[in-house]
C-alpha cells in the first residue's frame, strides 16, 4: 500500500474509498479515460538508480542508455520491453542495479588538484579535511563507454568580483567523436552571479541546470580553495557491476519507489523482471491502485514448463483481477545487434491495450481487448519458434490463465488472449 493507492474502506484518515469493482456497474466516464501511461522496473546501462526516470520515445534512449547486449544475459530485456511500450505511450521507469554498481567522482583539494574515485550508490559522499569540492556523475552512467570529461577554465569574475569558472562536460563515444554535454558558468562564492543574473554557488548551479553533474563542498576550505584550469579530467572507475547479478532486495528496492511515485500510470509492466518476489509486488500495485499489469514468465521455458511458472509468480487470485501474464517462446532479429534474441511481451501487450484505449473517446463500462488482430501485432523480425515441436496445450493455458499467441490472417503473429490473474474465467 502507498498513499497513492485506491482503498476500499476508510478509516480516520481523510481519503476516497470504492467498493470492490464490478464491470456491469461502471457506466459513468471520467475526463481522462482514454488516456494510458505505463510504469516499470528494469536493469539499463544508464539512469540514475531507484529514481523515478520519465522516458519518451523521442528521449528513452538519452535517459536509459545505449540498449545492453544479448550477451549481458537475461538483463538485456527491459529496454527492449520499453521500446515497445513507448511506441504508444510515455512511461515511467525505476533503474534497480547491484550491489557493487559504483558513480565516478572527482575530487579536488584546496589548491585545484584533482583526485580521482567511485563509490557505489547509496553512498553518502564525505570530503576528507584536505579536500575542497568534489563533482560526481548524477545520471547514473558508468561513464566507460561513451566515456566523460570535465574541462574547468577560469571566467572573468562576476559584478561584485566573485570568481568565477566554466565547467564544460564533453562525452567521447568508442568511434572518437567527441560531442559537448552542456557547460555552466560555476563559483565557489555563494553570492556570485552568472551573466543572467543567476546565482552560480556550484553545488546550487549545478542542482538547478546540470542534467548530468552534482558537486559537494567542503564548508571549512571553500573560501579558501583554488581553481585552476584543467583539461579532459576524465571520469573514472564507475561501473555497472554485474547486473546479471540483481538481488531480490535490490529489485524490491525498485517496487518500493515505483509504488510511492506520484504520478498516476494506468499500467505496470514486467519490463523482463523475472524475479517472483518482486513481480507479486508490482502486482500488489496493480490491486492497490486498481490498475492493468503486463507481466511475462520466462520465454526460454517450454509451454508445460511456462504454466508452472505463472503459479510461482504469485498473481493467480482474485486480487488481480487486472493482471495479464505472458509468455513468448519464439526468437526473433534484434532491432540494434541483428543477432537472435528472445524476449518477453510485457511492452508489446501494453501497446495493445493502449491502441485500444485510444480508439474511442471516453466510453464507461468497457474496453477494447489487448488482443487480436487489429491492436496486438507482435511486430519483431523474423520470428523464429524456440521448440519447433512442443506444441500448447490451450485449455492448460487457459486453467493456468497463461496468455497465448497466434498467427494472424495476415501471417503475422498476434497476442491472441487476454487472460486475467482471476480464478474466475474472466478476460479483459
């Protein structure tokens, strides 16, 4: 339960309550029904850890990272599940990493001198007694490919005679291009003031206008400090860890801050999570907050293999009467390595259901199905299945309330159920 989710009894506290759902009885629309945004959990090679990250699909990218490879293992799902998602919708995503992830951080003393290291996330950053400032990747990146600079040059000083410099942060990709990330004029006076009359103090400039750098500083030395100009200080010693490697615990880190952001997404989504405990959590957000979940087992499992696993997800039940599980046991062409992948269709389902949602304006009582033809193409290259000769057995599927799949009319393989979490024989 958050504050953000949708009670069914009131107690002392001020608040709305709504009695269990019943379909037949919603006839009355709102304003935004027809409207979806969707939400997740995910391993990404970019984004600041267990913090809510709004994607598009114009920035998902920029925000989360170059899309990791098949040969990272399961992790290199989520982005592709995003990828599909954001072909309808914007979204939400909470970054879950390991335990030995660490952020570069560049420190410098009182006369200028840099000193360089990395601390995991989470850490509280202390100066020692001869360190001045400190300034830190914040985005969440490694910084090791594409790797980062920081240039520091001395600037004219301001009206008052505040000191004052240019941080320029430079990104260098594997091929040798070099592109400038942004640069700010920065002091080490808290009164001192940019040419738009803004305050520069450096860890306040660099929170209010920098999308990638944070800084520190040591109160004792900072009136005293130095700077000097120094080029292509290099970022190093970030890291990823090994994020084939999530802890459960890290992964419910990630629901947690999923389950307390303040934002009302129609949808969660598996986003390639394979963890049980944390895929009945997201599922509880789903009940909580009376919300569609798209969920996926496994698809390296084999049909047999994949109805056991809906069991262990712990969405079966009539409190998720909302939530879908999938499984896609077909290979396809990867869109960025043009190897053969496989992945799950958390993305593509929530794109079917959001086409459908845009279909009609507001309509109470009713929906279109994530299903079928004409919303639930799944559009992946060159589909391959994994066991050519395990053949499904539909009516287990359907007892297991496992969604299955088929081929089109057109040829091209569809989402072909909508199958709910519900022991009832109820579908969306």
């Amino acid at each position: 339960m958050s504050q953000y989710s949708i009670q069914q009894s009131l107690g002392n506290a001020s608040g709305v309550a709504v009695s269990p759902i019943n379909a037949d009885a919603t006839l009355s629309t709102g304003v935004v029904l027809n409207s979806s945004l969707w939400a997740g959990i995910g391993v990404f090679a970019r984004g600041k850890p267990f913090t809510v990250l709004a994607v598009t699909e114009s920035n998902y990218e920029d925000v989360l990272g170059e899309p990791l490879k098949p040969s990272s293992g399961s992790q290199f799902e989520p982005i592709r599940h995003v990828y599909e998602a954001i072909q309808q919708t914007s979204g939400y995503v909470v970054r879950a990493v390991p335990d030995d992830a660490k952020f570069p951080i560049i420190m410098f003393d009182e006369s200028g001198e840099p000193a360089y290291s990395a601390l995991p996330y989470g850490s509280e950053i202390e100066l020692d007694s001869g360190e001045a400032f400190a300034i830190y990747v914040d985005d969440g990146d490694p910084c090791i490919s594409p790797t980062r600079e920081l240039t520091i040059e001395t600037a004219t000083a301001d009206s008052a005679g505040n000191e004052r410099f240019l941080l320029k942060l430079t990104q260098t990709t594997s091929l040798g291009v070099v592109t400038t990330l942004e640069t700010h004029t920065v002091s080490l006076a808290e009164e001192a003031k940019d040419d738009m009359g803004r305050l520069c103090y450096l860890p306040t400039a660099l929170e209010a206008r920098s999308k990638y750098l944070r800084a520190v500083v040591n109160e004792e030395l900072i009136s005293t400090a130095k700077v000097t100009n120094k080029k292509s200080l290099a970022f190093t010693g970030g890291t990823n860890g090994d994020q084939s490697n999530i802890s459960t615990a890290a992964y419910l880190r990630a629901v947690k801050v999923l389950n307390n952001a303040p934002y009302m997404y129609t949808a969660v989504l598996g986003l390639g999570c394979y963890d049980n405990a944390a895929i009945t959590a997201l599922g509880n957000i789903c009940s909580d907050r009376l919300i569609d979940g798209f969920f996926d087992v496994k698809p390296t499992l084999t049909y047999t293999e994949a109805i056991s696993a809906v069991e262990d997800t712990g969405l079966l039940g009539t409190d998720y009467v909302s939530c879908a599980v999938y499984h896609f046991p077909f290979s396809c062409k990867d869109k960025w390595t043009q190897s053969r992948v496989v992945f799950g269709l958390s993305g593509a389902a929530y794109a079917a259901k959001a086409r459908g949602v845009k279909k009609n304006s507001d309509v109470g009582g009713w929906h279109y199905s994530p299903a079928g033809e004409e919303r639930a193409v799944i559009a992946r290259a060159s589909l391959q299945p994994l066991y050519p000769e395990d053949t499904p057995d539909e009516e287990a599927m359907v007892k297991g309330r496992l969604n299955k799949v088929s081929v089109g009319t057109s040829g091209q393989m569809i989402i072909d159920d909508a199958l709910t979490g519900t022991v009832a024989n109820s579908r969306w």
